[in-house]
C-alpha cells in the first residue's frame, strides 16, 4: 500500500498526525509520542491490515488507529497505559519482597 509507505518513510510523530490529517495538542504530544505511536502499531497488528485492499480504506484505517492511540493518551499518561515493557515491568510483584511492615512484626513477635 501506498500509504504505509509514506508512514514508514515519517520522521516524527507530528509528521503522522499531518499525514494522516489528525488533529492533535502538542502538550500531549510531547508527553507521549513514542506511546501513541506505538500503540497505533499495536492497534494495527490487531487488526486485518494484510485484508484491506486500496489505499484509501487502508489510510482511513490507519488515521482511525492513530486518533484512538492519540485519545488514549489525552485522558491517561504514559506510565498508566504502559504501552512499553519498561513501564509493564516497574509494577510486576516481586517474588522475594518483604515490607518494612512484616520485618517489624517480625521483630516484635522474637
């Protein structure tokens, strides 16, 4: 398709949101950019991209994606909708933790 070859040869995100003719506030962008554009990604693997046919419905699949991305962030951050496993990670239950709280009731009860 003509048009994921435009979106592969994008430089930044606002280049998409232009490409693609989706508005969007820079402060928001600013803030999340790799996750919205990211998330696009992962709502297209999600979807039958390989089934579309034109250009035209595929492009408007494509700004579809990138505006639900984009409304993800303007309600939530990057650290809640973890979109990167560096952020999944930071909240996994570590096997061998113990608080503060169990090593003083601990303490008390020897």
């Amino acid at each position: 398709m003509e048009i994921l070859d435009e979106l592969r040869g994008l430089s930044s995100a606002e280049d998409f949101f232009r490409l693609l003719d989706v508005d969007y506030e820079p402060r928001v962008l600013n803030v999340a950019r790799l996750h919205i554009l990211r998330r696009m990604g992962s709502y297209l693997d999600a979807g039958n991209l390989g089934d579309v046919a034109d250009n035209e419905t595929c492009r408007a699949l494509c700004r579809a994606q990138l505006q639900r991305a984009y409304e993800d962030f303007t309600c939530s951050t990057p650290i809640t909708e973890r979109v990167f496993k560096v952020h999944r990670d930071a909240v996994r239950p570590a096997g061998n933790f113990v608080s503060l709280s169990e090593l003083t009731q601990s303490r008390e009860q020897t």
